[in-house]
C-alpha cells in the first residue's frame, strides 16, 4: 500500500504491504493521480509529470517517464502493444491535452486543445483511443495510428449534466464512463461499421453507491 506522497515526489509507506492496490495518497500539489497495471508484474503511477514504475515482487519504485509541462497527468490507458496514454486535465482554467508514452518511457503530446481531459482508454483491438472531458462533458474517440499518433477526432457522445470520471472497455469493446456527481456508470453500445462510428446509449444501466460519488 501507498499510504501517501509528499512534496518531493518521495513515495512513503510503500514497503509496509505484500500486496498493491489500495491506493491512498495526499498530495495537493498535483491534485489527481493515476494509476494502471502494466503486465509482467508492475504497476504505475502517475502525478506531477512523473510517471512511476512500482515492481509488485520487489516494491521497487522507478520513473518511468518524465515531462516538466504536463498538468498532472490524470488517468492512463494502456494500449495492446504497452503503449501509454495519459490524459492531463489543468482543472484550474478548464482545458486539457493528451500524452502518449512509449514502452521505452519517451513522451509524446498526441491531443492539445482539449476540454479537462479525464478518463481514457484504448480499444481491445488497439485502434481507437476514448477521452472523456469531465466540465464540458463530451467522450472523444481518436483513431490510432501504427505510430501510435492520434487522427480523425469524433465526438462519440455529449451529455446534458454531470461530469464523468474514469472509463473502461470490456472485451467486446464497449465503453462503460462513471457519472461523477450523479453515481452511475453509462455503457456506450459501441458499433463499427466500415470506418464509420456510432453509439447507442443505455443512461444508468448500473448504479453505484452514493458513497461513490466523491
């Protein structure tokens, strides 16, 4: 468990559990946090421009990438082939952009732009990227390209209230989006017909403790 980060970056508490998961940090100088479990047993965060490589077996804290002018990041995705996606929300002036970092930790800006950026994820066939903007409430959905750059913006779906938090594909490929503020998670019916996209909605097919909601 990582029980809290202070103002220099330093993780505490890290060799204090045999098991990661249970996220619980302060740290009001980057706000949001990340986090993603990478194959081969690690896992990695993400605050103030850092994103850390923790090794589950030996609790081994590294950076895996650097970049001083991001925001945060936020949320990552990962993509088939280990590519890393961050969204990067700046919460204070409501705008947002879009990292790709390579397996190799080299950080690309992919999406600039944007509304605050949060929750992201890749497609199971690796070809579509969705961003969601949490104050201006719209999902983006971005081809991704062999590089792993992004084409082809479309707006997938806008909501008329509240914000969204993270999101996730099953392995159909459907997009489920958690409502922040109204407790629920939207599934996005997703349909792909000849390089054209399409979303059907169910509003609120599941329901989420009101605790949840913070």
């Amino acid at each position: 468990m990582i029980r809290s980060v202070d103002q220099s970056n330093a993780l505490s508490g890290f060799e204090e559990a045999n098991l990661i998961g249970d996220w619980q940090w302060h740290y009001p100088e980057a706000g949001w946090e990340g986090t993603i479990t990478f194959s081969r047993g690690t896992t990695g965060i993400a605050f103030a421009g850092v994103v850390y490589k923790a090794d589950v077996k030996t609790k081994k804290v590294t950076v895996f990438a650097h970049e001083p002018t991001m925001n945060q990041p936020n949320d990552l995705a990962i993509a088939p082939d280990g590519t890393l996606y961050a969204s990067d929300p700046d919460w204070n002036k409501g705008t947002g952009q879009v990292w790709m970092i390579s397996t190799k930790g080299k950080v690309k800006r992919v999406a600039e732009k944007m509304g605050t950026t949060n929750g992201i994820e890749v497609s199971p066939d690796g070809k579509t990227l969705y961003v969601n903007e949490s104050v201006q409430r719209n999902v983006w959905a971005f081809r991704i390209q062999p590089d792993g750059s992004l084409s082809g913006k479309r707006l997938l779906k806008k909501f008329p209230d509240h914000g969204f938090d993270g999101m996730r594909c099953d392995v159909d490929g459907n997009l489920y989006v958690t409502r922040h503020g109204k407790g629920t998670v939207v599934v996005l019916l997703i349909i792909i017909n000849v390089g054209t996209w399409a979303a059907l909605v169910r509003a609120a097919m599941l329901f989420l403790p009101r605790r949840a909601e913070a």
